[in-house]
C-alpha cells in the first residue's frame, strides 16, 4: 500500500445485528472508494470479545478509524457511504 497506508478503519460488527448487515454493502463499496488508502478490518464482536472489550465498544456496528496506531476517529451507528466516505477522508 502506498500514500496513508498507516490509516486503518475498523468495523466491530456482530452478525446478528441488523445495522450491521445493512451496513454490508456501504463496507464494500468504501473498500473499493479507498483501496490503497486505507486497510479496512472487520471484526465481529463475538469472535474477537477481547479486541472489542479492550476499545470499549458497547453498540455495534462501531467504526474506529486508527491513524499511525492511534485512534483518531470513531463513531457507532449505521450510516450512508457519503457520510462515512466524508468522516475517512477528513483524517486522511
């Protein structure tokens, strides 16, 4: 990866969650939008409890952008691209 490769958004979703499944395809098509921007991670909350505990997450899904390891955005809740395209794009 080249240019904000450090720049990494991860999602804490949990497949039970409706918000999460709607979020689904917004995922997809910001991966495609920020392919070599930014490394993209989904993690479900039951399979990584220790990852989501340590990030305080309490509501999924919940998007935490990191930037040089350091977390630099983060917001819960089911949104369009647009708006989370724009929310990436302003810690880039």
């Amino acid at each position: 990866m080249t240019g904000s490769a450090s720049c990494v958004l991860v999602e804490f979703y949990a497949t039970w969650c409706p918000h999460c499944r709607a979020m689904e395809p917004v995922m997809e098509q910001i991966g495609e939008m920020l392919e070599g921007k930014v490394k993209i991670v989904q993690l479900d909350i039951d399979s990584n409890e220790k990852a989501a505990n340590a990030e305080r997450v309490t509501g999924t899904p919940t998007f935490i952008l990191y930037r040089d390891g350091r977390a630099v955005w983060r917001e819960s809740g089911e949104m369009p691209a647009d708006t989370l395209l724009n929310k990436i794009m302003s810690h880039l």
